[in-house]
C-alpha cells in the first residue's frame, strides 16, 4: 500500500489535466478566503496599525541585521520548532501534525504533476512513501490534538465530540488525510466501489477543507508566523507592543500551585 500511487491509477479514470485543475481550484479558494477573510476581520489592518504604534514608543532602532537576526531566530525557533507550546505533548502533537500535512500536501502535488498519468516514467517509491507517511503523521497528530489535548477538553472537561465553527480546519484536514489513507488501501487490494466511495469522500473533505478558510481557522497559518516575528521585534527594540514591562519582583504564588500540574489556560 504504502508504495501505491493512487493519482497513477486514478488517470484510468480521471485525465491528469483534471487532477491538476483541481489543485489549482483550491489554490484559488485559498487565497479568496484569505482576501476575504483579512477584508471582514481587518486583521492586516491591525497588524499595520499596531506595528506604528510600536515603532514610535520603541525604545531602540534596530539595524537591518538586528532586525533579520530576531526574524531568522523567530522563524527557527517559534515557526519551525513551535518553540511557544513548550517542551510537552501539545508541542508534539502540533509537530506531527504540521510537518505530516506538509509532506502529504508536497507529495500530492509532485504525484499530481509529475507521474499522475500511466504514460509517465514509474513512480519513485520516494514520494509515495512520502505521501502516506504525510497522511500518517498528520492523522496521528491531529486524533491525537482533539481527542485528548484540546483546551475545551483537557481543562474545561467538554466532551471530545463537541463541534464549534473553529474545529472545521482540524476536522477537514483529518477527514483528508482519513479518506485518503482508506483509498489508497483499498485500491491496494483492489475492493471496487469502496475506492470510488473514499475518493469521494476524499473529494468533498479536500473541498471543505480548502474552500471553507473564511469559516475556519486555516488562515491562521498565515497570521500566526508574521504575529510571532512583529512581537520578537517589539522586544528586541523595547516597544513590547505598548504593554508594561514584567515584574522585577520575585513569583511568589504559595505551595498551592504545586497540588496539581498546570492545565488552566
């Protein structure tokens, strides 16, 4: 299973060019979503605004290398480690998650592209493998996040199955990396009908996914990386996003804070 490419097969059926439009197609819902969701909440705005305000009560103008060396540490340490959730399972969960969809959505377009037609040359086993281990990471990541990490969940004590508008990224992005895992298992022992019925599905949940960013929180992956680097900056030059600087007093919170580990967010 794990060496299928299931675009391959899918081309008996489905001309590559189709395939490919497809990607495009959501492409374009991503960034419209993006447009529109920026247009309704005025979150661009904001971030401009308050980068002004920053900038006139800073503290210290930093030099084009100060400032590219707190961008370069933001992106390594905050962006790429997700350094922010600490050293724990929310951290673990996220990476899994985050890397796993990156290599599933990589993979999928260089299969889509480059060897979706039974034409083209054999596969290389690299980017199958690469396609299902994606899908893996990202189902272990995510189950992993909403069955049990969750804030609403773990501290609130809501029930796992509880459904508001902001879980439609999570649930989409499981619901594709799902339907595409049970695919391309079941064109591996070549089951008819069940093939077409999860590649539908896969279909619908990619379309979800992809079309619903003005509804979900995908548009987050966008904000959070820039939102990271504008409050490094802030410390770096002393603005600290015009909040007060912290406490020079000792933390003292009594032995109550031991009885338990913390899980109140």
């Amino acid at each position: 299973m794990i060496n299928i490419n299931p675009f391959s097969q899918l081309s008996n059926s489905i001309p590559p060019q189709a395939m490919q439009a497809f990607v495009f197609l959501m492409i374009i819902l991503v960034v419209l979503g993006t447009v529109v969701d920026m247009i309704h909440k005025k979150n661009v705005r904001y971030f401009f605004e308050n980068a002004k305000k920053a900038k006139k009560s800073a503290k210290k103008s930093l030099t084009k290398g100060e400032k590219t060396s707190v961008i370069v540490k933001t992106v390594a340490n905050d962006i790429l480690t997700t350094a922010e959730l600490g050293a724990g399972k929310r951290r673990a969960a996220h990476l899994l998650g985050m890397y796993g969809t990156i290599l599933f959505w990589l993979s999928s377009v260089v299969l889509i592209f480059c060897y979706s037609s039974t034409n083209s040359v054999t596969t290389p086993n690299l980017w199958p493998i690469l396609w299902h281990i994606g899908a893996i990471m990202t189902c272990l990541g995510g189950f992993w996040f909403w069955l049990f990490l969750r804030v609403d969940v773990y501290s609130e004590a809501h029930p796992w199955y509880r459904i508001v508008q902001a879980d439609l990224f999570v649930l989409s992005l499981l619901a594709s990396a799902s339907f595409g895992l049970i695919w391309s298992f079941c064109l591996s022992l070549n089951i008819k009908g069940l093939d077409n019925l999860f590649f539908i599905l896969f279909i619908v949940s990619n379309l979800v996914l992809f079309g619903g960013v003005y509804w979900s929180k995908f548009a987050h992956m966008f904000y959070k990386p820039g939102a990271a680097i504008q409050k490094n900056l802030a410390e770096a030059d002393g603005s600290r996003d015009n909040l007060p600087p912290p406490s020079d007093a000792p933390e003292q919170f009594g032995l109550g804070i031991k009885r338990e580990v913390p899980k109140h967010y």
